[in-house]
C-alpha cells in the first residue's frame, strides 16, 4: 500500500456563517500580477515552522503575460513588431485575421496564413498580407464586414538553444495609414464575456474584457449604452440590466485610450437568462483540460488547447446554455502567481468563442494551486490568504457568484467564487470544493494535513452545512426541479485516483488540521474523509430532485449509480478492527434516493484507464475517451449523453437521469 500510495502521489505531481442560494452575483478585483515576494500572514491557521523553503515543481514560464504583448506602437509596411526581451528565444510567430471572417459567425476564433522567424527574442508580425486580394477574408480593403477594429491573432513557437520553450499566442488590433504604414492600437487581449447570467435575476447579465491598455468602457447592448468614461483600467466590468427575460440581444464593446485611440470588439447576440422554473434547459459538464504528450496544441500555455477549444465549440455547436467546468483547467501548481494567472488567461482565451454569447462557470481543482513549496515534496496554500491564495486568485480571474459560505475560522482562505450556486431555469447547480484550502506531501500522502491544510478531497464543516442547507431550502422551491452539484474530487474513483478521492482506499484517518491560535497546536477536524463522504452522500440522496453529482480529477468517463444497494462501505461499522480504516463494504441504507455519480475528466489531460477491481463498486460504464456530459432537462425528465472521441459520437446515454429515484 505504501508503495501505491507513492506511485499515485508521483503520479499527481509529473501530471502536473451559512448562505441560502441567493443568486448571481460577483465582486471580482480584476487584478494585475504583482512583483512575486515572500508574503507574510500573522495567525496562520498551518505551521511550516518546521520546514525548509524548497524549489518550485514547474520551471518559469519562458516569458510573461507582459513580454507577450510588448508590441511596438510604430510598424511598418509589413506589420508590427514584437520583442520578448529574452534575446536567447527562437522561432516563428504564425499570424491571422482575428476573428476570422468577421460578421459571419459570433463565435470567434483564428485563422492563421502568414509567418515569419523569430531571431534573438523579436519578430516583425506580417500583416499586409491580409491586405492583398486573395487573402483579404475580412474585407479590410472594402472597411470589413463588421465594425471590429482590424485585429491579428499571433502565435509564436519558441526555442532556445535546441530546447522547445513552448507554444504562446494572442491578438492586437491596429491602424493602417495612406502610406501603407501600420500602428498598434488599444487590443481587446481577453473577452468580452457574458458573465454571470442565470435566473436569479434574469434581467441583468455582466459584460467583461481586458485590454493590454488602459481604457474606457463601454458597452452597446441592443438599443442602450452602458458605460463608465471616468476611470481608465485594463480589467473592465459592466453591469447590464433592466433586461426582458429569455430575449436575445446584440452587444458589442468599446474602450478608448487616454489619448483617444478606439478599439472596438466583434457584434454578438446573446439571449438572457429564462424566469426561474424554466424547463428545457441545455447544458454541459467537463473537466481536466491541462496540458498533456503530443507536442502542439496538446501543450498550450499550461493547457491542452486542441481537445479543450474543440469541447468548447461542440459545446456552442450543440446549443448549451451553459457550461461548467469541474477543475484542473491548468497545470498550474505554481510558486509564482504571475505564471499561474498568465495560464488561467489562456484558459480563457481558448474558451472565448463560446464565452462570447454564452457563461462559463469554472471549479477548482488540484492543479489550480498557488503554493508555498518545501523540501520533501510538501506544499501548502499560498499566503497571505487575502490576496495570494489559490482561492484568491481564482477569484480575481474567473467571474463566479458569491453566494458561498463563510469561513467559519476567518484565519483560512475565501470559499467566494469557489464554491457557490445558481439558478437556471428549473435547474439548481452547485459548485463544492474538494481542494480547498490544499496541503500535500507527495511524499507520504497520507500525511498531507501533517503541517495544517486540507488534503485532497476533504470538504470543511463549513461548506458540508452549506451544501446540506442550499439541497434542504431548493426540495421546498417549486420553481427547483433538478439540482445537479460539481466538484474535482470523485466521491467513487474508479481509474487513476483510487487512493485520494473521497476515497483514500477507505482511510477515514484521512482529515484536515488546523492550528489551535492558543495554544500552537495543530488540531484534526473532528470527521475522517470516510465520513465527510457519507454526509455529502446523504445529503444528496435525501435529496429529491438531485439528478446527478459530477465530479473529475480521473482523465476519461465513468458513470456509477449511488443507492442503498452499492457497497460503499459503512463507517464506524465495517472497520472491524477499529483501526480507521474500512475492512468489508457494507450498503448504506441512509441513501434512500438513488443518484447518479457522472465522473467526466474528458477535457484533455492525458488519459486514464479503470483500476479494475481496485474498489467495491463498479460502474455501469467506463470509458477512457477525451469528451463532455451533455445534459437536456425537460418537465418530465433529464437526459444525458456522453459526447466522446474523435468524432465526437455518443458513447453513453441515459433517456432520464431521475428514473432511478425510486430504486
């Protein structure tokens, strides 16, 4: 066992107060990567007074999110120049009219056509190109289709040495004179997103974008103008309301420089949230995006750009309302916050055609960690809390509710923005956390809480209350018919992670620790992971109208049923030894309304197989296939496929994910 333990634990590493569901609503800061320092917090709720500071898991990134768009203002005929300071880096930077064919389509992506060497870390980005006749797509010569500012996407291949240093891209718009010469302007480089739309308040939604400059913001959003001219920032934000419920609008941003040069997006049409109680709602669930082998696109700055921007577009394709995404969406696992949000902004940008018109709402995983690292593989979340968190910086780069719980130790990080709920429609969906607060020794897994934090898997009292609390209050909610909750960690792993989980081979010693601030101590949380298990299971199975618990962290499909007849093992009872630790896998009588647990890590990550018979459940289906969970509820029923493989063909289905309450 220790042996399994360590090959799993090696195998983690090289891959890489109480709130009633309220309602939609976010308080992001939008902030900028900060000079990387040793940050000091007072009262930590951990102890690392024992420990040496080690090195990093990943090495830097081979540039910034600023070198990335350190663009020279002035160009010439041929286009603009880029220089990466860095005069060690090679290669080529590939270019092409962004979005491709403007005004055919509103879901943006890239075209590439053009390219040049990359020489002692700069390159000149051709542009004219897209100016000649067989090459104009987007009607540059004839003023374009639409009224987007002329923009280029740019990708860039580097080397250094013989060494590739990755794969990196991203947009700016320009300006071309009588001369033929061209000029850099203000670049949208992220969004704009429609952001927090769902039935809580159906009649607002909240616009969002970045520009490499600071600028205004605006938004035209049908025949009104939302705006705010005062301030010049490069996170922008804009609340959208007095809406009529599921209506469709056309929405476009602007933003203006200082000196008064524009930059305007692409034209969208989006449609508004539906009234609560709403049936017929679409939409889809997948995880595990982070970078794999295969060189490419499988590898993009710190995400697999090939299966995750395909998953995104048959998502669109297939006319999801929404996705969520339960976790691991970089590889992160990152000392440096600047690195770690330079990835979350790729995620994003791959995302960006589908986030166009319609939300996204990302969990956290293992990989979304911003840590402390120390000698003997041990880590812990980063501090200060406040700002430097995993959880924190989460926070500042997605757009989530926050309607979460509240710490009950005001010492630990923020559940705002991780862990949340909204409505859409008749459909409730919550967001848990099963890494929260993450602490790990990736040499003794077992002993990952030994210098306080949380190991993989656990969930706090805090949010158990919360989530017992949002399933008690939405079983009296007419307007509620089928509640759906996401996490990272499988309640019932099945392939690569049998060890961990809510798992843990059946170890109920397994359990958070939080230094006692009297006395110094570190003091275990009063229930095992066994435990913790159970009552989030019975939670859910008390529940009428969970249709299903999705869950991740294992990179392929598998599909199991929760009921009073799967052996899961009983904790105190099948730990006849009384050593904390499940010896025979009794039923457990207390879920009394069978729920499907739908594991889908198909984003991209690279594959896992079953770890047959390695557990006392086995599920109805299992497969190893990247791909997605689409969900379509109607007033009788929730279907459910699983969208899998190359062809994108259904690969498992159920007619109605509620039949099996009655078993």
């Amino acid at each position: 066992m220790i042996h399994r333990l360590l090959t799993i634990s090696l195998f983690i590493f090289f891959s890489a107060g109480i709130f009633i569901h309220t309602g939609c609503n976010s308080q992001d800061s939008f902030a900028e990567p900060v000079d990387e320092q040793q940050a000091v917090q007072t009262g930590l709720p951990v102890d690392a007074s024992t420990l040496e500071e080690g090195n990093p898991f990943y090495p830097p990134m081979a540039i910034t999110y600023s070198d990335l768009h350190n663009i020279n203002e002035t160009g010439d005929t041929n286009g603009l120049t880029i220089d990466l300071n860095n005069s060690e880096l090679w290669g080529k930077v590939h270019t092409g009219p962004y979005p491709f064919e403007a005004g055919d389509s509103d879901y943006d992506y890239p075209c590439y056509r053009a390219g040049s060497d990359i020489s002692g870390g700069t390159a000149n980005m051709p542009i004219s190109t897209f100016y000649k006749a067989l090459y104009d797509a987007n009607s540059w010569n004839f003023g374009g289709k639409t009224t987007v500012t002329p923009t280029i996407a740019y990708r860039l291949e580097l080397f250094s040495g013989t060494t590739i240093k990755g794969m990196f891209g991203s947009y700016v718009s320009f300006s071309k004179d009588n001369d033929g010469n061209f000029t850099k302007l203000p670049t949208i480089i992220e969004g704009p997103f429609v952001t927090l739309k769902c039935s809580d308040n159906p009649t607002t939604m909240t616009i969002v974008w970045r520009t490499d400059e600071a600028c205004t913001s605006q938004v035209f959003f049908g025949q009104r103008r939302f705006e705010q001219l005062t301030s010049y920032v490069n996170g922008h934000s804009i609340n959208i309301d007095n809406l009529v419920p599921d209506t469709p609008y056309e929405y476009y941003v602007v933003s203006e420089s200082e000196d008064g040069r524009q930059v305007v997006s692409n034209k969208y049409t989006v449609r508004t949230a539906p009234d609560k109680g709403k049936d017929n709602i679409k939409f889809v669930y997948t995880s595990d995006s982070y970078t794999t082998n295969g060189g490419g696109e499988s590898s993009y700055i710190g995400c697999n750009m090939e299966i995750l921007r395909d998953i995104a577009a048959n998502a669109y394709r297939d006319n999801a309302e929404f996705i969520i995404f339960g976790g691991d969406l970089v590889d992160g696992f990152q000392t440096s916050k600047e690195d770690l949000i330079f990835q979350y902004r790729a995620w994003k940008q791959i995302m960006s055609g589908f986030w166009n018109t319609r939300p996204v709402y990302p969990g956290m995983g293992n990989h979304e960690f911003l840590m402390n690292s120390f000698k003997g593989y041990v880590t812990l979340d980063k501090w200060p809390y406040e700002t430097d968190s995993s959880e924190a910086v989460f926070a500042q780069e997605f757009f989530n509710p926050t309607n979460g719980p509240e710490t009950s130790d005001p010492r630990r990080p923020s559940y705002k923005e991780n862990v949340y709920s909204f409505q859409y429609g008749a459909v409730l969906v919550l967001s848990v956390n099963t890494d929260y607060w993450q602490s790990t020794n990736f040499i003794s897994m077992n002993n990952s809480a030994d210098y306080g934090g949380a190991p993989m898997g656990y969930i706090m009292e805090d949010q158990l209350t919360w989530i017992e609390t949002t399933l008690d209050s939405a079983e009296n909610d007419s307007t509620i018919k089928y509640i759906f909750l996401f996490t990272h960690s499988p309640i019932l792993p099945y392939m690569k992670h049998v060890a961990d989980g809510l798992w843990w081979d059946g170890n109920n010693n397994i359990r958070a620790k939080t230094r006692n601030s009297d006395t110094g101590q570190l003091e275990e949380s009063s229930l095992g992971m066994i435990e913790v298990r159970d009552r989030l299971l019975t939670a859910v199975t008390t529940s009428t109208k969970v249709a299903a618990l999705f869950t991740s962290h294992e990179h392929g499909f598998h599909r199991t049923l929760i009921s009073k007849y799967t052996p899961i093992g009983v904790y105190p009872d099948d730990d006849t030894n009384s050593d904390g630790k499940l010896d025979k896998y009794s039923t457990n009588p207390k879920f009394k309304n069978a729920t499907w647990h739908i594991m889908c890590g198909g984003a991209g990550s690279g594959f896992n197989a079953e770890d047959e018979g390695s557990t006392p459940w086995r599920p109805q289906r299992v497969t190893s296939h990247t791909g997605y969970v689409l969900i379509e509820t109607s007033e009788d029923k929730v279907g459910m496929k699983f969208i899998g493989g190359l062809s994108r063909q259904v690969l498992d289905e159920l007619d109605d994910l509620m039949a099996v309450k009655n078993q």
